[in-house]
C-alpha cells in the first residue's frame, strides 16, 4: 500500500455492516432531546422511581464492609443462584438449580450473550413487534436476520396460527424466537391458556425461545405465566434485577437456561464482561429472599397509576392499548400528526411532556409510549398539560 492510499485509510473502514447497519437506541436518543427543555415531564425511560429497597442497599454496605470486592466465579456466586432458584419457584413456579443460573450485567448482557450463543450469520431471529429494539440491533450485529411478525391487529398478542405459518417457512433455518411478555411497549400480557397454544406450535418446530421476563412480576390481571413451565428444555429465560427490585443503576440481571445450556452461555458470558460485580449479587440476594413485600407494593403503585393515565388520555378522546403488565401505555397519536417523531417533538415543544416515538419499536409506527414510572402527581400535571395542548391545538 502506497503512502498516499495508507493516508485514505481511517478506522470506520474496518467497521463491518453489521455494525453500521444496526441503530443507535431511538429511547435514550429522544429522552436526551427532551431533556434538553426546561420543566418537561419525561415519561421516556423505563425505570423505575422508587429507591432501591433498604434492605437491598444494607446488603450492599455489608458486601462491601466484608471485602467482597474481588472477582466471583463467572457464572455469579453460589448464594445469588441459589437465591434466585428459591425466587423463581416461590414467585413464578418454575424449578432450576444454581447450575442453570448465570448472572450477568443486567437483562441486556444477558440478551447479548445468550443470542450470541445460538445465532450467527444466515440465521433468523424471529421478533413479534412492537418491540424493544435491543433485539433487532443484537440480531443485525451478530449477522442473523431480524423476521418482525406484526401484532397490532391482534392487541398485541402473538397468535399461534401466525407464529405457525412463520415457522413453516423457516423449517430449513436456524431460527430463534423471542418472546416479551408482558411486552415492552404495549403493556400486554399473554394468559395462561395463551401461552401454553404458542408452546404447543413451538414444540412442533425446530426452533428455540428467549423469554425476556424482566416485567414478568408487574403484572395486574393474573400472574404472568413462563413459557419455560411447557417448554423447560427449549427456554432460555432473561431477567433483571433492574425492574422488579428498582435496581436500575446495579446493572444485575441473569439467565434461566436448560441443563447443559448455561455452561454454554456462560462462555460468552465470560469472554464479553468476564463476570458481573459481587456487592451487586451479594445486595440482589437479600432482595429475592427477602422484598416480596417491596416488590408487591410498587406494583400495587404501578396499578393506581397504570388507571390514571389510561382513563385520564381516554377521557381526552386518545386511543389507547389497555396494559396489563408492566408499566408502559401504547397509545395511538391522531390522524392529523404525519408520524410519531413529529407528535412527540410537539408535545415536548408546546405541552412540556415526553414520550417515546413508537419508531423505537416498529416500522412506519403510528403510536407513541409513555412509561408511568411517575409519580401520580406527574402523571396528572401531564394529563393536564395534554389536554391544554390538545384544546388550544384543535386535534
């Protein structure tokens, strides 16, 4: 290479397109946009409010006064597995040893090294939408191809004759499916019955399930029901801390795998951030053991301002998917807005409230989510702030 080509050369010419090709996160994008108004009320992020429980924070202090400050093995410590197992089978039923447990930094990693684990180049990542965009932006960087199955006609809810028809067309492919519910951005939650009609299609395929289950608690109609419960030896189920516990900053999650599986996981696992941080599991221990009260209070809270904002834009004449779980509102912007980016600058602009484009989640969307991690007063005061916008506004 001649002296004058070598000068041509920079960096971004060793950057696959797998890499160019994936998005950045359109929610911390436009969150910071907003931020950048003065007296806005953000209802962007998903994360929760409340603080951290003090028992949580006192298990911290404590890990640390010991001098747990060291590394812990790779897949986490025996203790934080082993509290996790007792969480999952008081909480949600499901039966895993320490064995299939491996924690990780937060539901994210978690996701990244379980999906870099089963798909690479020429394999489908099969992803129901809306949804939260991680999972394209994984499956574009590992080389796999994203296949979105539109749920919008069916209130969100993937149905087994369509997830049937999509698996038939892949039989020859090594596809992976992710599943979210309840769902980010919707809000919706699948029954016990609809559950276990998606695993009877599942079992028929050759096709293997992530669950990401991290608002599996925040649920308001009837316990969330695991799809690992029907299919234990094709899930992998991904977790965090981050939401249940309101250990957003701890970056703590973990992954739920089949005998065998974790082993594997923890592989990428290992080689991505090597092992995730002691004082964390040490604290996120004492919260699966002993915060079921902490945790069924905030969703308690949850449910009271679920109602508010739901009847509150209702009330206004807005379009709205009534959430069952987790804490997000999926509402429909009106016909006069050209698109989603377009209402939410607005209403950023001229009411001083924020949510998320629905382009974070799905293709040409014409709906737009508010997190009501808020307190109610926010919640109100953005109620009000809407409904000046839209009387002055006219839509």
């Amino acid at each position: 290479m001649g002296t004058e080509e070598a000068r041509e050369f920079t960096l971004m010419d060793m950057i696959p397109d797998s890499i160019k090709n994936s998005q950045a996160s359109l929610i911390r994008e436009f969150d910071a946009y907003a931020s950048q108004f003065e007296g806005v009320i953000r209802l962007t992020l998903g994360e929760p409010d409340f603080n951290t429980p003090q028992k949580i924070k006192d298990a911290a202090v404590a890990s640390l006064s010991e001098n747990h400050t060291h590394y812990p093995p790779t897949s986490g410590t025996l203790d934080f597995r082993k509290a996790v197992c007792e969480f999952l089978k008081r909480r949600r039923g499901l039966d895993f040893e320490p064995g299939q447990i491996v924690a990780t930094v937060g539901a994210s990693e978690a996701l990244r090294s379980v999906m870099g684990t089963f798909v690479g180049p020429g394999d489908v990542v099969i992803i129901p939408t809306p949804a939260f965009g991680f999972y394209e932006s994984i499956a574009v960087q590992l080389g796999a191809q994203p296949v979105f199955i539109d749920t919008s006609r069916t209130d969100f809810k993937l149905k087994p004759e369509t997830l049937n028809r999509t698996l038939t067309a892949l039989e020859d492919v090594n596809t992976l499916l992710i599943l979210n519910y309840p769902n980010n951005p919707t809000g919706a939650s699948l029954t016990r019955a609809e559950v276990k009609a998606l695993a009877d299609v599942i079992a028929r395929h050759k096709v293997g399930v992530v669950s990401d289950e991290v608002y599996a608690l925040i649920s308001y109609d009837e316990p969330t029901t695991s799809i690992a419960e029907f299919l234990p030896d094709r899930t992998v189920v991904v977790d965090s801390c981050s939401k249940s516990l309101a250990m957003t900053g701890w970056r703590l999650g973990y992954i739920a795998a089949p005998k065998g599986i974790a082993e594997q996981i923890a592989k990428v696992h290992q080689s991505t951030v090597a092992t995730a941080p002691r004082p964390a599991m040490d604290a996120a221990a004492v919260g699966y053991r002993e915060c079921d009260a902490d945790i069924d209070a905030m969703v308690s809270e949850y449910h009271d301002r679920r109602n508010l904002l739901y009847y509150g834009l209702k009330s206004q004449g807005f379009d709205c998917a009534s959430p069952s779980g987790a804490f997000y509102l999926y509402m429909r912007i009106p016909d006069s807005f050209p698109d989603t980016m377009t209402f939410c600058k607005a209403m950023v602009e001229k009411a001083k409230v924020a949510c998320i484009p629905g382009d974070a989640f799905e293709k040409n969307s014409r709906s737009v989510r508010f997190s009501y991690a808020a307190s109610q007063e926010d919640l109100r005061e953005a109620l009000h702030r809407i409904s000046a916008w839209k009387s002055q506004e006219g839509f």
